[in-house]
C-alpha cells in the first residue's frame, strides 16, 4: 500500500508539474502575442508615417518640376517669339533702307538741272527785287505827296485820331467781355472745387469704411485660426495623454505579467496528497 501510495504521489507530483509548466508556457506564450502585436503596431505606424512623409516630398518634388518645367517651356517661347520679332525687324530694316536708297538715287540731279534750277532761280530773285524797288519808289511819292499837301494831312490825322478811338473803344469791350468770362470761370471753378471736395470727403470715408471692415475680417479670420489651432492643440495634448495612459497601463499590465512570471518559482515544491486535493478544490 505504501508503494502504491508513493507511486500514485510521484503520478500526482509528474501531472502538476506538467500542468503548472504548460501553464506558464501560456502566459509566456500570451505576453509575447502581446507584444509582438504591440511592436507590429509600431512598426506599421512608422511605416505609414514614412510612407506619408515620402508622398508629401515626391508630391513637392513633382509640383516643383512642374513648376520649373513650364517656366522653362514660357521662356523657350518668350526667346521664340523674340527671335521672330528681331527676324522681321531685319527685314523691315532692309526694306526701308532699299527704299530709301531708291528715293536717293531717283531723286538726283543732274548737273544740267542744276543749272536750270539755279538760273530760274535767279530770275526770280531778280523780278522780286524789281518789284521791291517799285513799290518803294511808289511809297516814297506818296509821304511826299502827303507832305505837299496840307488838307489832305489834316484828313489823314483825323482819319488815323478816330481809327486810334475805335480800337481804344474795341479794346474796353474785350476787356470788359473777357472780364466777365474770367468771373464766370471762377465762379464755376469754385463750385466744381465744392463738387470735389465734398466727393473728395465722401470717398475718404467710404474708403475709411472700407479699411475698418476689412481689419474686422480680418481679425475675424485670425481669431478664427487662433481658436481652431488652440482646438486641435487640445485635442492632439488629449490624445497624446490617451496614448501615453494606454502606453502606460499596457506596459502596467506587461510589467505585472513578467513580475509573477518571475516570481513564480522555476523548481517544483513537493507536496502531499491532501493539500494537492485542497489547491484542486
């Protein structure tokens, strides 16, 4: 009986050391499910972090080739069409310049009508002269005339005191008509200046109006931005304390798993039949 007592005994002790390394294998086996779940997280976070940030990059590359590109392409046009301005320019250049020396070549003389052309010239300078002298001469007898002759003189000075009174006369009323233009345009002047001015104040005012509703919209906008950054500020601090409490319990929970893992002892204790049956119950 003692035999088969101490057989049964060594049974029970194999089968709760089986037990008891089956089941710190589980634990084992859990935690590190856990945290290869955890680091494949973080891996595949950074990874679509990476993934986002090369994205962003190529995409700003690309634009900026774009960008540069079409610049490129405007400027080959621009130097182009350059080009064919400066063609054309040439050729109207040529162009004239065959006119030009067409005109030149058409339009000289030769030395005979040169000479025809100097003495016709001539002639006529001495016509003119002639007829110069002649009316000279023709004065000359006049005023000695005139000087002979007393009554006559006397009708002239009179003739000559009127037609002095008549332009003196003339001279008032011009002066008179354009004094009074000179009132009417001042007087007009003052009232567009009037005109001016008050539209002049109108529109500073408007403008004025304009300036302060502008500032408010402005700082409506600013506002705005401020309160949606100090939102989002919020709201990233709150979720990165979420983070770090799940990081933190997560890592609680682990800590807690490799502290009994290790607390747990790695050699069996003996011990008797009965107090197997009272851990079973």
């Amino acid at each position: 009986i003692n035999a088969e007592y101490m057989g049964i005994q060594i049974k029970l002790r194999e089968t709760e050391m089986a037990f008891r390394s089956d089941r710190h294998i589980q634990k084992r086996q859990v935690v590190e499910a856990k945290r290869q779940d955890f680091s494949q997280k973080i891996k595949a976070e950074f990874n679509m972090k990476s993934k986002a940030e090369w994205e962003n990059k190529t995409d700003v590359v690309i634009e900026e080739n774009t960008v540069r590109k079409k610049v490129e392409e405007l400027k080959r046009e621009h130097e182009a069409q350059l080009e064919q301005r400066r063609q054309k320019l040439v050729e109207m250049l040529t162009m004239e310049e065959k006119q030009y020396e067409q005109e030149f070549f058409s339009n000289l003389e030769t030395p005979e009508q040169v000479r025809e052309k100097m003495a016709k010239r001539l002639q006529e300078l001495r016509y003119k002269r002639e007829q110069d002298r002649k009316d000279e001469v023709e004065r000359r007898k006049e005023i000695q005339f005139r000087k002979g002759a007393d009554e006559l003189r006397k009708l002239d000075a009179k003739f000559m005191a009127t037609n002095t009174k008549l332009d003196q006369e003339q001279q008032m009323l011009e002066k008179l008509n354009r004094q009074e233009v000179e009132m009417q345009e001042e007087q007009l002047y003052s009232k567009l200046c009037e005109v001016d001015l008050a539209q002049k104040a109108k529109r500073e005012i408007e403008e004025k109006e304009a300036r302060k509703k502008q500032v408010e919209d402005r700082m409506k906008v600013l506002n705005w931005q401020k309160d949606t950054r100090e939102a989002q500020k919020i709201g990233e601090l709150r979720n990165d304390k979420k983070e770090k409490e799940m990081l933190k319990q997560q890592w609680g929970e682990e800590d807690k798993l490799s502290l009994i893992h290790i607390s747990e002892p790695t050699r069996p204790l003996y011990i008797s039949y009965a107090v197997f049956c009272l851990k079973k119950k």
